[in-house]
C-alpha cells in the first residue's frame, strides 16, 4: 500500500484496504491491509480524514471511519487543540442523528464516539453532558428531517454505561469516581425521557430499546421507590408478548442489584407486585415457552432473594405479611415442580436451588423457637420439595437416554442431580427425620407395586447416598436397615446397582456398629467386582467398607478371598479396579495376625505368581505390554498395602511375594528394559517393597542393585535412578551394605553423565539421587573420587534448565551441599574453589536468565550461602556486584550496594530476603515500579 495521504484517491485506498482485509484469500495481503488501516486510524490526518469516510455510501467505508474516529477520541484524546471541542461536540450530535436511521453499526461506532467526547470533557467543560445530549437530540437539526431523534437518544443512552463499566481499562480510569457522580445525577432526566417513551404510541421496537436502555442504567443503583412508576409500566409491558422478554429482563436487573436492596419499603412493594401476577405466571408454567418460563423463573427467584428477610421476619404473633410470604415461597415452588426432565423438557427448576438452600441455611440459623416456627409455618412447601426431589433426579428411559440425550445433556443431568443431592442434604439437616422417612415409605411403596421400574428407586438411593454421608445417619439407623432390607426386591438395572454399591459405600463408618446388615450385603459388593460394568463402583465401595471396618471384617476372610482372587484373575477387569480391591483387602489382612493372613494371602498371590510367570516367558508385544503393566500394578499394590504387625522373628509376607516373584521380574526386566513403561512398573514394586519392609528387603538387595545397574547400562531410564535412591534411604546404615550401595552409586553416576544433556527427567532423577546421597549418607558421597566437584557443577548447569522441576531440585542439592561445608572439609575447599561461580548464576537467574516464577530456588541459594559460608559469600557478592553492567544494566551502584547489604543482614529473616529478592529481581529487568510489577508482585 502506498503512504498514508488524504487526495483524491484516499477514499479508494480505503475502499481497497478494506476489500483486501475482508475478502482476499492472501494471508499477507490481508495482514498489509491491516497494518497500513491500523496506520490511518493512528496518523493525525485522522481527525479529518474520518469524517470523508462517514460521507461515503459503501457501508464498509462509513464504519471504519466511525470507528477511527471513535479510536481517535478514546485513545488520541491529547492530539485534538482546545479550539476543536466545541465543533467536534456539534458535528458528532448531526452524526449520530443523521446515522439514527441508518446502519446500526455504524451509529453504535458514532455513539461510543460521542461517548467518550462528553466522558473526557465532563463537567469541567461539558456539565450535564447526558442532559445536553438528550436536549440537543430532541430538538434534531433541519438539515435531517427524516432523523429518528428518539431512536438516537436510546441507542446513545444504551452506549453510556456499558462504555462507563469499561473506563476502568482505559486512560479515563482516573477520573470513574466523577464520571459516576455526574451520571447519577442525569438519572432523572434520563428516566423521565423513559417514562414519555413507553408511556407513548412509539412502536414496540423503539420502546424495546427504552426498556433495555433502563436495563443499562440500573448499575448506578436505583432506589425501587425512586422509578416506581416506571416500574409500573415495566410490570404492564411483561403481557405484551413483544415487549416481554426484555421487560422481565429488567425487571430482574432492577431489583438483584445491591443499592436496590438498601431500601426495604420499596422491596416489599415491589414484592407484592409480583405477587398480583400470580395468574399470569401460572398460566406461562402451563403453556409458556421454554425462554419465557426461565425468565419469569429468574426474576422470581431475584425477587424472593431480595426479599428474604421479610420471608424470615414472619411469627405467631401477627399475620401481618404471613399470606404474602407464602404466596411468594409457593410461587416459586412452582418452577421447582415443573413437569419434564433437565435440561431436555425445562430449564428453570435448576435456577431455584441457590434459593431454597440459602433459605433453609437461613431458617437453621434462626433462634431455636423461632426456627421450629418458621419450619411449621413453611411445612407443606418444603414437603413439596421434599417429594420433588427423587422425581426429578429420575433418569428418562434407557432408550431416550441412549437415543435422544446429548452429551451434554447428559452432564447437565448428572450436574444437576448433584445439587437436588445437595439440597436434599439441606432439607435433612433442618427437618431432620422427615426427610428420610419420607424417601423410605417411597421406596417402600415403588417396591411394592407389580411391575418395578428402575428409575424411581435408583433416584431414591442416589439421594439416600447424601444422608448416609452427611453424618447423621447414625439418628437413622432403623430407618436405614428398612432400605437395606428393600435390597433383595430391587430390579438388577445396571445404573441401579452401581447407585447401590455407592449408597453402601457411604454408609461404611456406619457398618461398623451394624455389622450383621453389612455382612447381609457384602455379597452384592462382591458380586459387583465380578462384572466390568460395576466393577468401578463396586471397587470404591468394597474400598471404603474394607477401610473403616477392617478389624470387624477379618472373620469373613474366607468369604472375601475367593471373590477377590476371581474378579483380580478377570482379564476384563480394569487395572485401577484391581489396585482398589488390594488397597481394600490389604487393610483387612494387615489386621490380622501373621499366621492367619499367610493362607488367604498366599491364595491371592498364587495366581500373581503364575501369571507373571506366564507373561515372564512371553516375547514382547503390544498385545502382551497392557497385560503385564496390569500385573506389575496388582503387584505393588500388595507391596504397599499388605502392612501386618510383626513379631520378632517374623518375616513380612512381602518378602516372601517378592522371592517367588523374583525370577519373574528378571526376566521382564531383561526382555523389556527398552520399554520404559514396564521397567517403571517392575520399579515402582521394588520401591514400594523396600519402604514397607524396610532392613527384610536386605536378601533381595544384591540382586535389586544388579538388575538397576544391569538395566541402567542398557538403557538410561529415570525410574532406575528413583529407584536406587529409595535403596539408599533404606539401607545406609547398614555397614554391610556400603559397599554394595558404594558400586551402585559409582555405575549410575558414570552411566548418567552423557546423558544427562538430552533427558530432563534423567537430570531430574539424578539430581535426586545425589540429593540423598548427600542427606542421608555424605561419606558415601565423598567415596566417589573425584566425583564432587562433576556433582556440583552439574547442579549449577542445571540451575540454567528451562524445566522448573529440573531448577527446583538442582537448588535442593546445591543447598544440601553447601549445609555441609561446616563439618566436611572436602566441601569446604570445593566451595572455596567454585562457589563463586554458583553466586553468579544465582545472580543472573534474578536479573533475568530466568522466569521469576523460580525466584524461590534461587533465594533459597542465596540464603544458603548466607548462612554456612557466609565470610566467602560476603566477599563474592562483593565482587561480583563491583562488575560494570552486572547482573544487569538497569542498575546503579547505590541500589547494588543496598541488595548486598540486605542480603546480607537477613541471615535470620528468610521473609526480608526474598522481598529484597523479589524487589531486585524487578530492578534488573526494568519493571520496578510499573502497573505490571504490581500486579504480578
């Protein structure tokens, strides 16, 4: 394009920028024409060349040059001379009347232009901008006669406080505290000019717009008594069928906002007139459409949240208001109740729950006389609720739910189960026992009938499953045995079992004193770990049951084992299934003594054995991968969950898995030591092993340290690594064991260091792995000839990694490190020799080498050094800062100086440090001081 002039073919360069922008399939064509219009709207020819544009007829060209003059207002403010404002002022008027007729988008761009014109120039130079802008449009301009003046007014009113709510992001920020005081008092000229619209014969489109202007305005707060006569039309126009919507919309905005509330007397006023449309609204819950339902469902329940003090300040004392409040509580009951299934058939009785929940919090929190008042006094509305509840946390039919449901239909249903669950816990928690006796004698009577449907029962349970877990069942308990009771009569639906199993599941810590019940039902949990398709829940609830009440269930062993061992033997059986049910029966087995468990568990471990075996034997496939994965998994579940308490002498059950699985894991250690996957699953039981035996694992310990090394050589995997460090928590206390643990180290160590550039999780794990060397044993860390200083500056390049964890861990270490500088002479002199070196990496990570989310690791360092070098640090520091330019350019010798000296004295005060820290870290990267250091600070 060429450069920005305004001749005679400007308007032809515009024309054609913007074709290329909208229309041509060229990317960089595309991206010129922006720029070169992005350089119109900011030249200063802009001011005149925009008003060319709005005299074009090609709509394209009238809306960009609405918009750069917009542009030019909000954002170039200071390049208009003092001398303009007056003739811009009238120019803009004739605009936005002239266009009121015209395109709407065009007049939207004019009217936020004139917008900002009066929000810059008031009221130091235009008082009463809104009042002089509704006058001067009022009167028109001759040379427009065919303007819509009203239509103008409107859109212009509409535009002011969504463009007030924006200033707050714009350079007008400073000045929202007078903006606000000079729309508010416009307000009642801007109201009354409502009032005359919709008091008027204009058409329905033109008082839309005037209900929607005072849809806007509401945010400055208006008191309910203040409008009531616009109220009034407002409440009128809800029965024209065109003006509805948008009437019910601002309705609902005038009284949910907070000024409105301030005033009591106008909110009971405008209470009872929702009350007076009682009729009108039961009509639309019985034929209305959906939009119009949630609506009017919107504004009711804003109205009755408003109003809720008044539902509560009602008593025995007088009936002044107790008709009206259970009026409106039954009103709005009514779009709880609407017939249909959410979200498919309504879309309403969701919007209510917020209310009826803070209602019943409120009528709990009452005084105790006053409470069991307005719980008798509200009693058949919440006993309605109460049988709504189960009725609409029914599922459709299996076909329609399959069929015609969406997907996220689905998940809006199963969300909204969830909060009639949530109030249903409410409604327990205030009226008690009524609650569940009613969902009882409503199991009872579905059960009862000849032909059972599913659906009903399985929303009884699903909201049973609140009770159980809210924590008063125990008030319950004969209640709850007559549900259980109904177990035998329920119809085997899938859906139905799985709500049962989670039902039982929450009822665990209850079980403990109803044992007779839970072993009356245990063979349904069971059963359920037999089938893929409940498995999941019939896993969490065995999971839970076996969890709060493993002492009491040790006797049933040998009715738990079989199940068990068949459904962790089924190959459809999920593998996170599995590890549940381990986790459950392990808590089970470790209460018992050790020559009780030995039997059962060996039962369970027999067929681990062989089927590793198997798998052990087998060549590596895709198809045989997920099958040992999912052994390798039940197997260190066992290792971690079977936790029995030990005799001396005795030797731990794991011990014992773990030698008859060994040749097994040998040999899928050598067949898949290239399969990352597998080789942590066979880690992950080593470790789990070694932390629940601890010094019984030492048999195993020579073969453990082989294979590691063994596989480690092969292929440099992370989980080795993991793995060798757990050994090295274990067993360096062992002196029989140094020596092993001492090679171990030695062989990772050399086998890492060519790799330890191109794996981050390698670096990661090695990091690790030095850090408890150094933590638990540090004399095993100085047999490493040599080795100690390699270890150290591989920490330091590592402080350089893009990966935070990497960062993290390599800090860790090097903090480890200098701790021991005090009391190992060989760290001492290593830090003597290179500390300087991690000072200036820690330095030029702060001043910018590194995202400040990393700040920590490095202050971490710093105080470090502070603290166990601090005579070598002092001087480093010193040195360092001393050089030109470092760690960065922003800086001056004063503010150096004054982080030293911080830095310094905060030995004790770890919070001082990382604020001077922090406020450094600002520095270096010239930000201190800026909108954004305060915000991310």
């Amino acid at each position: 394009m060429d450069d920005i002039t305004i001749e005679s073919d400007f308007v032809s360069q515009v024309d054609k920028a913007l074709y290329q922008l909208y229309h041509d399939l060229d990317h960089d064509n595309r991206t010129a024409a922006e720029r070169w219009l992005l350089g119109v709207q900011q030249s200063p020819q802009a001011w005149q060349a925009c008003w060319l544009l709005l005299q074009q007829q090609n709509l394209e060209i009238q809306n960009f040059g609405a918009l750069t003059l917009a542009s030019k207002i909000s954002k170039s403010w200071s390049e208009l001379p003092a001398d303009q404002y007056e003739p811009l002022r009238a120019e803009l008027l004739k605009a936005v009347l002239k266009f009121s007729t015209g395109h709407r988008v065009v007049l939207t761009r004019l009217c936020v232009a004139l917008t900002h014109f009066a929000f810059h120039t008031m009221p130091e130079l235009w008082p009463h901008a809104v009042v002089s802008m509704i006058h001067s449009l009022q009167k028109g301009f001759p040379t427009f006669p065919e303007a819509d003046p009203t239509a103008a007014i409107l859109h212009l009113l509409s535009i002011v406080p969504e463009e007030f709510s924006s200033t707050a992001e714009t350079m007008l920020a400073y000045k929202r505290g007078i903006l606000r005081n000079e729309l508010h008092t416009s307000l009642e000229t801007v109201l009354s000019f409502l009032e005359q619209v919709l008091s008027s014969t204009q058409p329905n489109s033109i008082k839309t717009m005037a209900i929607k202007c005072y849809t806007s305005w509401t945010q400055f707060g208006l008191p309910l008594t203040q409008v009531s006569p616009l109220l009034d039309q407002l409440f009128q126009a809800l029965y024209n069928p065109e003006l509805f919507a948008s009437a019910c919309e601002a309705l609902t905005e005038a009284v949910s906002h907070d000024d409105a509330r301030k005033y009591t007397e106008g909110l009971k006023q405008f209470f009872n007139r929702v009350l007076e449309l009682g009729d009108f609204i039961r009509s639309k819950l019985e034929g209305g459409d959906e939009d119009s339902v949630t609506a009017l469902c919107k504004f009711v329940n804003e109205t009755l949240e408003a109003n809720m003090d008044f539902l509560l300040s009602v008593s025995e004392e007088s009936e002044e208001g107790c008709q009206e409040a259970l009026d409106g509580v039954q009103l709005l009951q009514a779009f709880l109740s609407v017939p249909g299934y959410y979200p498919v058939d309504e879309r309403c009785s969701v919007l209510t729950i917020p209310f009826w929940e803070q209602f019943l919090e409120r009528i709990s929190g009452e005084e105790p006389h006053h409470t069991h008042f307005l719980l008798q006094f509200y009693n058949p509305i919440l006993l309605s609720i109460i049988e709504v509840c189960p009725e609409k946390s029914q599922y459709p039919s299996d076909d329609d739910w399959g069929n015609t449901w969406t997907n996220d239909d689905k998940d809006s249903f199963v969300k909204y189960r969830e909060d009639l669950c949530d109030l249903g816990e409410s409604l327990q928690q205030v009226m008690h026992v009524e609650y569940l006796q009613y969902l009882t004698r409503q199991m009872t009577a579905v059960l009862a009938t000849s032909s059972v449907q599913w659906q009903p029962v399985e929303a009884i349970l699903f909201l049973l499953q609140g009770v159980a877990s809210s924590g008063t069942s125990h008030q319950n308990s004969h209640l709850l045995q007559s549900v259980l009771c109904l177990f035998p009569r329920m119809p085997p639906h899938p859906s139905l079992i799985r709500t049962a199993l989670a039902f039982l599941g929450c009822l665990s810590s209850w079980f403990k004193n109803h044992m007779d019940l839970l072993q009356a039902v245990l063979p349904t949990i069971l059963e359920g770990l037999s089938q893929p398709e409940l498995a999941p829940s019939a896993a969490l609830a065995f999971r839970d049951v076996c969890g709060e009440c493993a002492e009491k269930l040790a006797p049933y062993i040998l009715q738990l084992i079989p199940a068990c061992e068949s459904s962790l033997s089924n190959p459809r059986l999920e593998a996170r299934d599995c590890v549940r049910m381990v986790a459950a029966i392990g808590n089970v087995l470790s209460t018992m003594p050790l020559q009780d468990l030995s039997a059962p568990l060996g039962v369970l471990m027999t067929s681990r054995v062989k089927s590793l075996e198997m798998l052990a034997h087998q060549n590596p496939s895709n198809a045989v991968k997920p099958l040992v994965e999912k052994e390798l998994l039940i197997v260190s579940a066992f290792c971690h969950h079977i936790y029995p308490t030990l005799l001396d002498g005795e030797q731990h059950p794991v011990v014992i898995l773990l030698a008859q699985l060994w040749p097994s894991l040998h040999a899928l250690i050598n067949k898949w030591c290239i399969d990352q996957d597998i080789v942590e699953g066979v880690c992950t039981c080593w470790s789990r092993a070694v932390r629940t035996v601890q010094e019984q694992y030492t048999p195993l310990l020579e073969g453990t340290v082989d294979l590691i090394v063994k596989c480690f050589t092969a292929v440099h995997n992370p989980r080795l690594l993991d793995c060798a460090s757990h050994l090295l928590e274990v067993f360096h206390k062992q002196p029989s064991c140094v020596p092993l643990l001492e090679m171990m180290l030695k062989e990772l160590h050399l086998q890492s260091l060519s790799h330890l550039q191109l794996v981050p999780e390698l670096l990661q794990a090695y990091l690790h792995l030095m850090l408890t060397v150094l933590k638990f044993s540090p004399t095993l860390a100085l047999s490493l000839s040599g080795s100690l200083s390699c270890i150290f500056q591989i920490g330091c390049v590592a402080l350089k990694a893009s990966e935070q964890p990497t960062v993290k861990a390599a800090s860790v270490l090097l903090c480890q490190l200098v701790s021991l500088a005090e009391t190992v002479e060989s760290i001492q002199q290593l830090l003597v020799a290179q500390g300087r070196v991690l000072v200036q990496y820690a330095l030029e990570a702060v001043a910018g080498s590194a995202p400040r989310s990393y700040l920590t690791s490095f202050t971490d360092i710093l105080h470090s050094l502070n603290t166990h070098c601090i005579s070598f640090f002092s001087q480093w520091l010193e040195d360092l800062l001393a050089q030109d330019g470092f760690p960065s350019t922003h800086l001056s010798i004063v503010e150096k100086q004054s982080f030293k000296t911080t830095v310094l004295r905060s030995r004790g005060n770890r919070q001082q440090l990382n604020n001077k820290v922090s406020e450094f870290s600002l520095m270096c990267r010239g930000f201190h001081g800026t909108l954004y250091a305060a915000e991310t600070t």
